[in-house]
C-alpha cells in the first residue's frame, strides 16, 4: 500500500483507539478545566489581577495539559509491540512517527481550542484578546506535541521516565509559552503582536520538519 | 519487489557476535539459509535465541559480524520489506477489533497470498471479525498474530516461539501453514521448544548452547 494510505492508517487508528479510551483520553482536558477554574478560587475576588493573569495562566495550563498527555504518545504502541511493527513496516518511520503525533493533536490539542476561549472568558479575558488567544493554541499546541515526541520516545523505553521527560521537554516548551502568553497579553492591551504571532509560525514549521526525524530515530533507540 | 517462488533468495550470516553485559551470548556464527530452507534455533533459556532473531530484525546492533541478503548488506538491500517478525509481543492491538489490526498491517505492507477473510478462514478465527481483541484467548491472539504473515507478502518469516500458548490442532495448523510457505518458496527462521515435524522441509539447526 502506498505511502499515504499507511500514514491515514495510522491516523484512523490511533484515533479508533482514542474513541475506545474515552475516559484516559479525556483526562488532560479536564486537567486543563480544573487548573484554571482553580486559580479564581486560590486568588480571591479579584478581577483586575485575575484579568492579568489570564493569558499566563492559560498558556501554563494548557501546556501541563498537553506534557501529561505525552507519555500515551507511544506507550502502548511499545508495550504491546505494535511499535516494532512499525519499525519493521517498508514505509520511513519518521512518517508514521508524524501520523501518530497527528493524531495525538487531534486528540489533546484539539479540545483545548474548543475549551480555552470559554475559560477565558471566565477568566475576564478582553475580547479583543480572544482571537489572537486562538490563533496562538493554533500554532503552538501541534509544536508541544511535536517536541515532546521527542522527549516521549526517548524515555519510553525507561521504566519511570516522567521526571526526566518534563526534564526533556519544559526547556523546550519555555519560547513557545513566553511568545504564545505574551502575544495574548499584548493583544489584551489592543498592540500590535505580529511580531510574536511571526515568531510561532516559524517555530512551528521548524518543528513540522524537524521533530519526526530525532523522534523516529530515538523509538529505534528505545526498541533495542 | 516480485518474490515469486523462482527468484533465488538468500540470507547469509558471517562471524556474527552478540555480547550482553559482559557475556558472549554467541559469537562467531556462521549460516546460510535459502529458498525452501527452515532455519532452526535451539538451545537454553538465556542463550541468546531472541537475541539473535531481535538482531535479524535489525531491533539490535549485532556487535561484530554481518549480514548479507541476495549476497548485499542487510541495510543496503530491501531486506526489511521483505521480512516479518513475530515476537513475544503480538503487536496487536487489544482495543482494536480483529479486522481492524488486519487492515492496520495491511497498511503497513504489501498485500500478500491471501485476503483477510482467508486468512481468518486458515487460521479459524472466522466470525470472530468483529470482536475486539481483548476478548480473545491468548492461543486466539497468537493465532491472530500468524494470520498477520498470510495477508502479507513476506519471503522470510522470522517466528520467536510461535507454538507459545497454542493448542495441539493449532501446532498442526501451524506447521502446515509454515510448510506452505516453505513449500512456495520463501524461507522460516524460528525458535521454538516443541518437536518441528517439517518432514519434507529442508531443516537446519543451530544450537547456540554451543556457539561460544
């Protein structure tokens, strides 16, 4: 079969299996909804300071969203064998690599999308401030699974590779908060953010091109 | 690449060596397998039989030695197209239907001998394409696992203790499968404790108890 077919196969599975595992799949959005719902409680009646926060505590919580949702990535894949499969398989692995983080991102990054804007809302977010909010979880949560499939198949193999994943993976992680909260602080205050908004669309082809090869060649690491 | 049953293939191993932790599983191991041959690995728990089949499949660097597929290096050739491997892991899907992890291989190769139905039918899983694997036995799952060779077109089967968890009437089917297949011209490199009854086949055994 050609090259196509095997990378949509591997997308539909992998989102056939997300439907199977409804409740393990839907926990980093839950996370995501409970962190920021948290955080008008632990400050207190404070509009004006929650209003600041918004786009920070936002982008942190969506960002620990998606790191707890890196270790599926390719966890069971390894443990049933289905990864070896794969390497075996006469198509590169970088492109089943990529199908897998695709389809990881429809399943984690996708939702948040859906939920942020309201949670922004709740936040006191100034509307003119939610498109650009949009367009920056557009951009950057595809480059959070992107890079942390590089961290993921690295530690895969490792028996508790948690703490050294987010050891991996928080450095890399740090631009894309920085330009992603700032742009949405900016906009919040009506300035310009084409700047930013530059700046993480050019991450974000970076890691397009860059991320499936390191991560493809560390799974063939972690297999042997 | 055609793999008809009259293209000669080869897979040749030269001075191959593998040391874990310190200790010489095997080294120096030579052997050459063609058309219509069965390679048979014996030996300990321990001595190095998946490791080797592990460093077939390129899973693992073999550290010296090497192999050579229609007399070219195993990288340089289009030799891991033309293998399959099952392991102790079935890399099955367990949340997956039958059909579902068929297609799924399918998809990762080309298309062999048989559809999916037939190959359901060889290996009597017919009417069970629709559950889900996980509520399949493990002898099911195994059986499942063997039918993945028969849709796919794959001139070497490398087969890691394919008789685990099997029933007697599935050993015999097995064994027929895997004369079929011999018989058409492709090659077997398996490990396995049960009593091979490849009669007509054209057998070698090494064991690597004594390889070192």
């Amino acid at each position: 079969m050609s090259l196509t077919n095997a990378f949509f196969a591997v997308i539909r599975r992998d989102l056939i299996l997300a439907f199977r595992r409804r409740a393990e799949v839907a926990n980093p959005v839950f996370f995501f909804i409970l962190i920021v719902t948290l955080f008008p409680l632990g400050i207190g009646a404070q509009p004006k300071l929650l209003q600041a926060m918004a786009p920070g505590v936002i982008w942190v919580s969506a960002l620990l969203a998606v790191m707890l949702s890196l270790d599926s990535l390719f966890r069971s894949d390894f443990d049933d064998g289905s990864l070896e499969q794969m390497l075996l398989s006469s198509h590169p692995l970088t492109v089943l690599v990529f199908a897998k983080i695709v389809a990881h991102w429809l399943v984690t990054g996708l939702p948040l999308l859906f939920v942020a804007p309201l949670l922004a809302i709740f936040l006191g977010l100034p509307e003119q401030a939610l498109g650009t909010l949009l367009l920056t979880l557009v951009l950057a949560t595809p480059v959070l699974s992107l890079i942390g499939s590089i961290g993921v198949s690295l530690t895969v193999g490792l028996r508790r590779g948690g703490m050294i994943l987010s050891l991996l993976v928080l450095p890399l992680y740090v631009p894309v908060l920085i330009f992603a909260s700032n742009a949405v602080e900016m906009a919040g205050n009506g300035l310009a953010v084409d700047a930013q908004i530059n700046i993480l669309i050019s991450i974000f082809f970076m890691s397009v091109v860059l991320a499936p090869l390191p991560a493809a060649a560390a799974l063939k690491m972690s297999i042997s | 690449m055609d793999s008809s049953p009259q293209q000669k293939i080869s897979l040749e191993a030269k001075g191959l060596s593998c040391i874990r932790d310190d200790r010489v599983l095997f080294e120096g191991l030579n052997f050459k397998l063609q058309n219509h041959q069965v390679l048979l690995l014996e030996g300990k728990n321990g001595c190095g039989k998946t490791s080797l089949l592990r460093i077939i499949c390129g899973f693992r660097e073999q550290d010296a030695g090497e192999f050579l597929w229609c007399d070219q290096l195993t990288s340089d050739s289009d030799f891991y197209s033309q293998m399959a491997y099952v392991g102790h892991l079935d890399g099955i899907k367990k949340e997956l239907t039958v059909i579902e992890n068929l297609k799924m291989s399918l998809a990762l190769s080309q298309a062999g001998k048989y559809s999916i139905d037939q190959a359901l039918e060889k290996v009597h899983l017919a009417g069970y394409d629709d559950s889900l694997v996980q509520s399949l036995s493990a002898g099911q799952k195994r059986r499942l696992s063997l039918a993945r060779l028969l849709i796919t077109k794959k001139s070497l089967w490398v087969l890691d203790e394919p008789f685990t968890s099997i029933d007697k009437q599935g050993i015999k089917l097995i064994e027929s499968l895997m004369h079929e297949h011999v018989a058409g011209g492709g090659m077997i490199i398996l490990t396995s404790h049960h009593d091979l009854l490849l009669h007509e086949a054209d057998v070698q055994t090494i064991n690597l108890s004594i390889c070192h």
